[in-house]
C-alpha cells in the first residue's frame, strides 16, 4: 500500500501544473526569451569596442577617437544607475511589467542607435540602450528567482553559465567583421527583430500575479542614487584619463560622495526606501554585496585587459582573439554545471564559493607572476581556471542573497546585488588601467611610446629593437595589473570564509510550508477589497511583527508604529 501511494504521489507530482499555471509551452518560450535577452545584454555591453574605427570614420572622423569612449561610457552610466530603481519598481508592480518595460528600452535604444546620424546621437542613444539593457540581465534573474525555488534554480545553472561565455568570446568575434564587411549600423540593427520577438514572446508567455499592494517609489532616492553613481562613475573615468586627482576628478568626487550622503539619510527618513539599509546588517548580504564588488573590480573587469595582450604581446588579430579565449569560456561553463549541481545535492552553497573563489585567486597571481614569459599551455590553463572564477564567485555570491531574500524583497536584493557588480566592473576597469598605464610608461619610455592604449596601432612601425621593448613592458604591466587584481581577490577569499552559509534546503523547505499566493490571480475586485483592509491589518500586525534577517521589523516591512509596506495578506494571515 505504501508503495502505491508512492507511486501515485509521483505521478501528482509529475502532472502538477508549470510555476503560476504556465503551461510547458509557456515555460519553453520563456526560457528561451530570457535567454535571448541575456545574450543581448552581454553582447551590447562589450560588442561596440570592436567597431571604434567604423564608428569613428564614418561619424566623426576628425575628434571622434578622443570622444568614442564615451559610447561605453553613457551605456554603463544609464545600465548602472538605474540597477536600484528596477529593483524597488520590481518589487512594487511586479517583475513582469518591468521586465517588459526594461525589453521595449533596450529596443528602442537599438532602433536609435542604428540611425545615429552624429556620435552626439549616438552617444545619447546607447544612453537609452543602457537604460534598458541594465534591466535585462537583473529582471531575468528576478523572474526565474520568482519562478523557480532556489534548489530548482541550482539545478539549472548551467544554461546561464553557456551564456555568458558565449558573450565572452563572441562579442570580439562579432564585432569586427561585422562593421568591416557590412556596417557598424548591424550591430545596433540585430537586436530590433531579436528583441522584438523576445518581447512578444515574454508578452505572451510569462504570467506572473499582478501585486495587490503596491509600494510608494522613492523617486528622490532614485534621483540621489543616480546622481551619486553617474558623479562618481565619471570621477574615476577622469581619474583613468589623467591619472591624478587633478582638475576636474575632484568636483566629481566632491559632488558625487555629497549625493551618496543624501542618498543614505534619505534612505533612514523615506517610508519605502529604495535601497533599504537594514539589508546591509544581514549576515549573508552585506559579505556577499562585498564579493560582488570585489568580483567585478577584480574579475569581470580583467577580459579586455587580456585581449589587448593578446594583441599586443602575443599577436594575436582582434578578429581571431575570441577563439584564444575559449578555454577561458570553458572554465565559466564547467563551473556553473558543477556548482548548480554541487548545491542541488548538497543544499550548502559556502563550500562552493570558497573554492571558486580561491580558485581565482590562484589563477590571477599565476597570470600576473607568468603572463611576462610563461608558456602558451600555461597560460591557457590559467586562464581555464580564471574562468572558474568568473563564472562562480559573483554569481554564487548572488544566488545566496536571493535565496535567504524574502519574496517581497527579491527584487531590490538582486539589483543591489548587481549595483555592486557593475560598480566594482567600472571601478575595477579604471583603476587597474592605471596600474598598467603606470607601469607601462616607466618601463617602455624608452621606445617614446607611454600610451598602452597606442601601443597596438603605433606597433608595426617599430623597429624590432623597439618592439620587443613595448611587448616586453607591456607584458610586465600586465602582471603587475593582474597581482594588484590578485590580492583584492586575497581579500574577497577571507570575506568568502567568513559568510554566513545558506541552506538551499532549509529555504524549500519554508517556502513549501508557505501557503501559496501567486498559483492564481486575483480578480480585480478581491484586489480592490484587500487594498482596502490593508491599513487596518497594518495596524494589527505591526503589534507582532514577523521576524527575518533581512527584515528586522517583520517580513511585511512594518515599522512598530504599524508604517511601511503591508505586504501579501493572505501570507500574513
């Protein structure tokens, strides 16, 4: 008789219906939307720096070399600034509704971006493309946390983990050849249909319960965050311009540390703060936000450091770099089917995080003390190892804090999370730029070339004597950025040992014992009746708040004088 029941709860099991009553069609056609939008959005971040020259001759061929990097510049300020908003408006309206609206900017930015008749146009609309574009990776990881129980979500780790390494090797590969042969207007072009079908296809496919509360928008903080993170993002791009706190570095600094500070005394005074700060007082969080910083300044930011050595030291062809990159893709797909695997079997993630983590640690300092003179196999094995790193020490990091976040708080969790990415990425790859241009041009001065970044075009007419001087320092520079790299990492490997762990089990476990409330959607009526009873269920339950690491006056955000966020009411009752 036990065996019977067994059996037939399986087969309940197997029959019960796809996450929110969508169908296996609908749940297909997501997966592969999202998919789309992610690819989109890691391609467009790096793609446009192999298409400098294209742009240039054809827009602006007299200044437009000094003002091209703006066009990365205006996409990280916008992709950057808006991570904190996309989080609370997430959490206030529902993913699904700001993940369609994240799409349609990055949509139309692409449609402008390829009909930019100035690089002014075009610098304002890659502005708009990063607008949405910051959206995209962020709402993704929201919708498939909202979708999916965290166990389940380990278990399918591995497909993201092919995407971002395809986005690794794939956007110097595309670039190039394709502005050269066709138009750099094709790069911004191809996104028009694939986004438009992943909009139509998220649209039709993704259904997701319309929030019966809705929080007020903290559009002051949102305001302050993006005047601090834009002030202070442009103070370091001066910083890497000029390579001293001079002239107009400063103003940027000044402006954008006094926006930070309104931002976070706005932030203890406003009722629904945007980026609440008792999160920064978790256990998990506040190590994890500090990995995440720490991975994007010492990690993500390390590729186009070493295509550029490639280039220049080893020889290798901008068209041809990607593939010299593959084992680097490797490691971040071996690493995301073993730790999606590895947590899905065990429930623990720490153990995890440690290993990637001292794995790049390693594998940095090895390229940094090899890099000048070591073999090709061992720099390939490096870098394999590298991408163990990169494909696991932020992204472990961020499932994490997703996992130990509370339902009503999913959004602003991640999109901190990933503020703390993109910061320490931008950061990151200004800062080390530094350390090489330093080294650089005390090593190769020489050879009357001080500039790394015209050591590739100024090359060829060297002298062979001359070359090899710049290779050589170049080669040095690097290793000297990827130690500098290297111990940050050192740092991030003892915060890693010190977090808290996350029990993926445990976490099921709680949510399954939750009554659901997101299986139907309510009609607009019953929505209506409880938006009412919200503020006399407030009040009530602001005398017995519910208790949270992350939600130190009770998981529906009240304060003890009944303020704030009532949250789900059937979840309290």
């Amino acid at each position: 008789m036990s065996a019977q029941t067994t059996v037939a709860e399986a087969a309940k099991e197997e029959k019960k219906p796809n996450p929110h009553g969508m169908t296996d069609i609908q749940v297909l056609v997501f997966i592969v939307c999202a998919m789309a939008t992610m690819v989109l959005a890691l391609l467009d971040g790096s793609i446009i720096s192999s298409a400098v020259l294209p742009i240039v001759r054809d827009l602006d061929p007299a200044h437009g070399i000094d003002r091209f990097p703006w066009l990365i510049t205006a996409y990280l300020l916008a992709a950057t600034a808006a991570q904190p908003l996309y989080g609370r408006l997430s959490d206030s309206y529902g993913p699904r509704r700001v993940y369609l609206g994240a799409l349609a900017a990055f949509l139309a930015g692409s449609a402008l971006c390829a009909t930019a008749q100035s690089l002014t146009q075009l610098i304002v609309f890659r502005a708009v493309q990063g607008l949405g574009g910051g959206g995209l990776m962020s709402m993704t990881l929201i919708v498939i946390a909202t979708l999916y129980p965290p166990k389940s979500r380990a278990g399918r780790s591995n497909a993201g983990g092919a995407l971002i390494a395809a986005g690794l090797i794939a956007g110097p590969m595309i670039g190039g050849p394709l502005s050269e042969n066709l138009s750099w207007r094709w790069i911004f072009l191809l996104n028009v249909p694939l986004a438009g079908l992943a909009l139509a296809g998220v649209a039709w496919a993704l259904r997701l319960p319309v929030k019966g509360t809705r929080q007020k928008v903290d559009i002051l903080g949102s305001v302050l965050i993006a005047a601090a993170t834009c002030a202070l993002l442009l103070g370091v791009k001066e910083y890497g311009d000029q390579n001293s706190f001079s002239g107009p570095v400063l103003p940027y600094f000044y402006g954008g540390f006094l926006m930070a500070g309104a931002f976070v005394a706005r932030q203890l005074k406003a009722t629904d703060p945007l980026m609440p700060l008792a999160l920064f007082k978790d256990k998990v969080f506040r190590p994890a936000a500090i990995l995440q910083f720490a991975g994007g300044f010492a990690l993500l930011s390390l590729p186009v450091f070493l295509i550029n050595y490639l280039n220049i030291v080893r020889g290798v062809s901008l068209d041809a770099v990607g593939l010299h990159l593959i084992p680097l893709a490797v490691g971040v797909t071996l690493v995301f089917i073993g730790w999606g695997k590895i947590i899905a079997r065990t429930g623990k993630c720490k153990a995890v995080l440690v290993a990637t983590t001292a794995t790049a640690t390693v594998s940095v300092a090895g390229l940094g003390l090899t890099v000048a003179d070591g073999p090709v196999w061992e720099f390939d094995v490096l870098l394999l190892l590298l991408g163990v790193g990169l494909g696991g020490v932020t992204q472990i990091a961020l499932f994490m804090t997703q996992s130990a976040a509370p339902a009503d708080q999913l959004g602003v969790v991640t999109t901190t999370s990933r503020f703390a990415t993109m910061m320490g990425t931008t950061i990151g790859g200004t800062v080390l730029g530094a350390v090489l241009s330093d080294r650089f041009a005390s090593a190769a001065g020489a050879s009357g070339i001080k500039d790394p970044d015209a050591a590739a075009a100024q090359l060829a007419g060297l002298d062979p004597a001359r070359r090899h001087l710049v290779t050589d320092a170049f080669a040095h520079a690097t290793g000297t950025l990827l130690l500098t790299a290297a111990g940050l990492l050192l740092l991030a490997l003892v915060t890693a040992l010190l977090m808290t762990d996350v029990d993926v089990n445990t976490v099921a476990d709680t949510s399954a014992e939750a009554p659901s409330d997101t299986a139907t959607q309510e009609p607009a009526e019953e929505a209506a009746r409880l938006s009412e009873e919200d503020d006399e269920d407030a009040r009530t339950d602001a005398e017995h708040p519910l208790p949270h690491p992350l939600h130190p006056h009770g998981a529906a955000g009240l304060g003890t004088d009944g303020s704030g966020p009532r949250g789900d009411r059937r979840r309290a009752a």
